[in-house]
C-alpha cells in the first residue's frame, strides 16, 4: 500500500479548532524509541499537522506508560494518545508480563475515557544488544512511527466523523 496520503488536517487559521495530539515514549532503550518519535512527527506534520500540535512526554519505561496516557486523556487537553516503547526479552518471563500489562492498560484507558490510544509499543522475541538489532529495531521504529501517525490521523478522522452523528 504505497498511495499518497493527502492532509487530514489542513493547517487552519484558527489553532484552537485543532485537535491536539499527546506521544508519550517509554525511555528504556531511548535511543531506538526516540527514533519512533522522530518517524511520528515528522508523518503527522506532513499529514497537515503543525509542530506545535504534538506534545511529547516521557516515562521510564513502558509499565509507565498507561498511567501516563491515563492522566493525560484525563486532562481534556488531547483528542489522541500515542504510546512508543520497547519491551525486550531480557532473558527472563517478566517481559510478557509486562507487555500484556502495558496493552490492556491502553485498551482500557481508551474505552474508560474514550480518547483514542494507539500503540507503537514493540515487544520482539528476539532482541541482542549488538549493533546489528540496535541498528535494525532503530529503522524499524522510524516505520512504526509513520505507520502510528498514519492510523493517528485516520482514528481522529474517524472520531470526528462518529461524534458528528451521536
């Protein structure tokens, strides 16, 4: 699917009509993740956003995330949360724990507020802290963040599209 996506948002001229968006990144692993965020911005601005529409906020790591995307839904300032992490097998079970932990917390989080979350949290089955992945993981979260300001910028249309009929 290689088509070309026009803007959902046009930059209008009044700032307050448009919707803001929260991307919250988990900080374990911050130099591949930060690469998700990169991948996000730069996807939504080119998807008629302005700079100034996106805030970014950081957690720890990614059993932080759903709190913080709570309290931020919780705040009315967002029409939609993103959350970007990296949850590795380091060897032990506690990383499916915590990848399920991190996933309901979302899904519930949105259905509870009804504020659009959307995951870029990656949990591969196999990662090694050897240049290879580190490079590897690193290019594939600038995908996962375009892909994440792509499906971003169709919920709020879609949103916008279903409050209109309610």
């Amino acid at each position: 699917m290689n088509q070309a996506l026009k803007p959902l948002f046009p930059i209008a001229a009044d700032r307050a009509e448009l919707p803001r968006v929260a991307f919250v990144q988990a900080c374990w692993h911050r130099e591949i993740v930060d690469r998700c965020r990169d991948g996000f911005g730069a996807e939504l601005q080119r998807l008629g956003f302005a700079a100034d529409q996106i805030d970014y906020y950081e957690v720890p790591g990614a059993y932080e995330l759903p709190l913080q995307t709570r309290l931020l839904a919780k705040s009315g300032r967002y029409a939609a949360i993103v959350a970007a992490g990296l949850v590795v097998d380091g060897g032990i079970y506690r990383h499916d724990f915590v990848a399920q932990a991190v996933i309901d917390g979302l899904m519930r989080n949105q259905l509870d507020l009804e504020v659009p979350m959307l995951s870029a949290v990656l949990t591969p089955h196999h990662f090694h802290e050897h240049e290879e992945h580190r490079r590897y993981f690193g290019e594939h979260f600038v995908v996962k963040g375009t892909e994440a300001a792509r499906a971003c910028a169709a919920t709020l249309e879609a949103t916008r599209k279903a409050l209109a009929l309610a």
